[in-house]
C-alpha cells in the first residue's frame, strides 16, 4: 500500500469492540461516508448489511445504519449471515454497497466491518483511501434531508436464498448421501445455514459451535481451533469434518482419521480437480507469500504455476481477476473459487472437496492429501510500539536468515493487518535451519520491541 491508512487494514477496519477505532461513532462516520462515496446517479440508493453473532454485532450494526440513513441510503439488514452471502446479496439485491460486520477468526471481544462495491468483491486501496478522507471530514452539506432520508428494513429468506446459492454449485445430480459429516459452525454466522446445505444435499449431519450466545465465537471451536471437531469426528466415526471460522469465508478439513487438512492442500485437490475436468483457467492458482513451498512444487509437476500475493485474500481476488485464474486463496482457509464467489466462501469450498471425495470414492484422507509439505514455522511477536522490523540489530538478524536458508528455502516477515502483531514465517528442506532461523528473528524482535 504506497499511502498510509487511517482505519482500514488489509480486511476492512478492524478492532477492539467500543473502542477506537471499532466504536459507534466511527461505524456512524463510515455508513455516512461509504453513503456519500457510492450515491452515483439518480436511482434510490440502498446498502445491504450482514452480520455475525458479536454481541456488539447489535451496536455496530445500529451506528451504521444510522450513517448510511443519513447519507439518503436505504438500509436492507441481513441478520447473521456468511460474509459470502453478503457479497452474494450486494449483486442479486442490485445494492450500491455491501457492509459485513465481523472480526472474521477473531475473539468475540473484537469487531470489524467489511465493506464490498456493487460487483460483490472487496474494495480496491483508492475507494478506501476516498471513505477514509470523507469520515474525517464535515459531510453536513452532502447528506440526505426531507423525504431523501434512508429507510431501514429487514430482509427476509436471506438463508434460504444463501443455501440454494450454494447447492446450485455443484452438479445436479450429485448427493452426499452416504457420507458423515462433522460441520464445526464456530458459533459463527454459518450456524443456521452450514449444517441446513449439507443435510438438503443428503449428508448425515452432525453439528458442533452452533449455538451461538454472542461471546463464544471462535472460543475454542472453529477453523482457527480445530481439536473440538477432530475429537468429534473421531467419536461419531465421521467421514470428514469441515470447520468454518466466524464468518465462515474461510474453512479447514479434518479427515476421517483425525488429520487436519489446511487451505493448501484444499487448493492442491479443486486445482487438480478442475484441471482433469478442463476447468482450470489461468494454466495454475493463486495464493499468499504464505502458502507452503510444497503446494509450489506439486503444482509444478501438475504442470501448472503458482502466483503469490501479499497476504489477505482481497490481493489475491484482484490478482485472479487481471490474470484470469479461477482458483486461489490462503493457507488458513480462504479459498476463492470466482466461477461461483467473488471472495472467500468455507462451505462452497468445502462442498468442492466433498464432490472430489464422491467422485473418486475413496477416503479423506487419501483425496485431501496431494503433497508433502516443506517444513514450515511461523511465529508472532507482539509489540506494543515503535518499529522494531527497521532496527538494526533485527534487519542484520533477517538477512543472516536467508542467507542461511539460501535456495532451499524461504522467509517471509510481515506486521498484521489486524494486530500488533509481527509475523515471522521460514520453510525449507532442513527443519532444524528453518527452527533456528525463526527462532533467532523473534528474539533480535524481542528485544527490539521491549
């Protein structure tokens, strides 16, 4: 990003709920300014807004329809819903703007807000620079007065229209029938609509994290923590287990054996997939600086390539949609598959694998693992301060790592889009090289940070 941002990070704005910058006031400012910014032409304007289960979701929500009122457009609220279904209904709706409230995998403490343009994908660096330099001023004379206020209303048949969205994803014809399925909702926003698509499509469902009461989102469930639904699958002699995160566009996949299957290999096996099918487009997929070196080399031997990104899955969506591939995502679980969505969907990708396991008619474990992966460590060093990845005692560290590493190896360091956090990443054929080196980096960070 060439110019600093204010609010937005690379997911949105993000935070601490009821405090800056996730408060009421900064979500009113930004239903006024993202109202301001997207009133193009003539037509009564509206905003779809989604939520998750948060319980300041309730305070988010209301600040931003209060905004968005004032900015003259009309307000459909969603209640809980997949991120992905709000970038579904921003594009079947005909809305000039899509607003997701959520932090995503985060604790329930923490809030976010995401916004999409009427196309249903993320918006670009410019139009967020555009709402950061509207909230920050006086919009007094640019909102809506009289009969031009925003109405607000609730839209009904939301989850129906989401699930049938996601089943018309998959041939006709195929069933789930026969297969056991563990789905890990996270006590999320998918706790209505995952466990219902996969029962409508003939799946024996069982159900964990799908009884949300507003502060145990993510609490030791979901994709970010996966130790719930692998003992689940193991005590139900499930076939595979599928945990979405708090938002549900991101997913992991346990096998029948317990094994945690990550985004990688999912990409590896719908890449594969596709590819045998003729429906790979772009000769290859798109992931982060993140995904491991081994999704590079079996792509390689597939004959295909891999294109990475910086990190978030909104780099990556921009990256598919110049260059023409349809497959891509993240590591943690964010698969983007464009011939159906327009930024991460959990279930849809994990409605893909179950197709694949299907088809070939063989065990999870067996479709879901495509490649050995290169040793890998990452680790976060928290800061609260400063910029410790410019002192000089840290960039003398980093660079003795990757001469260390050389050729077989990579290192990637980044701070958090979302925390104060610095994240430090090394993969490479010898374990012990890539320990060391990690090891090394966060404690030259450490002691930079203190």
């Amino acid at each position: 990003m060439s110019q600093p941002r204010k609010y937005f990070g690379t997911d949105g704005i993000r935070g601490y709920a009821n405090r800056s910058p996730m408060t009421a006031e900064t979500a009113m400012k930004v239903g006024m300014a993202a109202g301001v910014a997207f009133k193009r032409g003539s037509h009564r304007h509206c905003v779809v807004i989604g939520k998750d289960t948060r319980l300041s979701g309730y305070m988010i929500e209301t600040a931003l329809v209060a905004g968005f009122t004032a900015a003259g457009m009309d307000v459909f609220q969603l209640g809980p819903v997949p991120t992905p279904a709000v970038a579904m209904l921003t594009r079947s709706l005909r809305a000039d703007i899509g607003v997701m409230i959520s932090a995503s995998h985060n604790a329930y403490h923490d809030n976010g807000i995401k916004l999409f343009g009427p196309n249903g994908f993320k918006l670009s660096d410019s139009i967020e620079l555009e709402i950061e330099r509207l909230m920050d001023e006086d919009l007094t004379s640019q909102l809506a007065s009289g009969h031009l206020i925003g109405r607000a209303s609730r839209v009904d048949g939301v989850d129906d229209r989401y699930i049938e969205f996601a089943k018309r994803t998959l041939p006709r014809k195929l069933t789930l029938e026969g297969l056991r399925v563990v789905v890990d909702c996270a006590n999320g926003a998918a706790y209505k609509v995952a466990p219902a698509a996969l029962w409508e499509l003939g799946a024996d469902v069982v159900t964990i994290g799908d009884k949300p009461d507003g502060t145990n989102i993510n609490a030791e469930c979901g994709s970010t923590h996966t130790a719930a639904l692998a003992r689940k699958v193991n005590e139900v002699r499930a076939d595979i287990g599928i945990a979405l995160d708090g938002d549900a566009d991101r997913v992991m996949i346990v096998d029948e054996q317990s094994n945690v299957v990550d985004g990688d290999q999912l990409m590896a096996l719908v890449a594969q997939s596709w590819k045998e099918k003729e429906l790979l487009t772009g000769d290859g997929i798109v992931a982060t600086v993140m995904s491991n070196l081994g999704l590079e080399r079996f792509l390689g031997d597939q004959g295909l390539g891999l294109a990475r990104t910086a990190v978030g899955d909104r780099y990556v969506v921009d990256h598919m949609r110049k260059n023409g591939y349809n497959v891509g995502g993240e590591q943690s679980g964010h698969i983007v598959l464009s011939d159906y969505a327009t930024t991460g969907d959990g279930l849809i990708a994990a409605l893909q694998v179950l197709a694949v396991v299907q088809s070939w008619n063989k065990p999870v474990s067996e479709v879901c693992s495509r490649f050995e992966p290169v040793p890998q460590v990452l680790k976060n060093v928290r800061f609260d301060d400063g910029e410790p990845l410019k002192d000089k005692g840290v960039v003398e560290c980093i660079e003795e790592g990757r001469n260390r590493l050389a050729n077989a190896g990579r290192l990637v360091i980044r701070a958090s889009g979302t925390e104060p956090l610095i994240r430090v990443m090394a993969e490479g054929d010898d374990e012990t090289v890539v320990r060391d080196v990690v090891d090394d980096i966060c404690s030259s960070l450490r002691k930079a940070a203190a």
